[in-house]
C-alpha cells in the first residue's frame, strides 16, 4: 500500500466512501486507491508533508503494586 498524509483543501468537503465525513486535520489514505486518487485529483485533498505531522509520544508511568503486594507488606 501506499498511504500518504492527506488533508482537506481550504473550502472544500470531503467523505469516506462510506459517506462518512473525514477525520479533522491530517489523516492517511491509500494514494493508490481509485476513490481517494479522485479526491487528489479534484483538489478536495491535499499532501501533507510528513513533517507537519503531530508526533505521538507515550510517557513512562509508574507502576502501582496490586493488591497482593500490598497485603505481604502488613
């Protein structure tokens, strides 16, 4: 597949096959696809860089004994 980071033109609307209406911001479609290369084409979506993409991080948290561990202790 080849999925780049899309997002919608200024002005224009733009739905899922479904009908449903796209994610807000940037989101993936596969360019390959007849009916997103449509969409590309018509201009109702445009190529994000990658760059513009927010990066999702996940942050270390500290475990919390369970129960059991707790119980040992008294």
């Amino acid at each position: 597949m080849s999925n780049i980071l899309v997002k919608v033109a200024d002005g224009r609307r733009a739905v899922t096959p479904r009908g449903d209406d796209v994610p807000a911001g940037l989101f993936r479609v596969n360019k390959n696809d007849p009916y997103w290369a449509r969409a590309l084409r018509a201009g109702d979506l445009i190529v994000a860089a990658e760059k513009t993409a927010t990066k999702i991080t996940a942050q270390a948290v500290q475990c919390v004994p369970s129960r059991k561990e707790e119980k040992s202790d008294a």
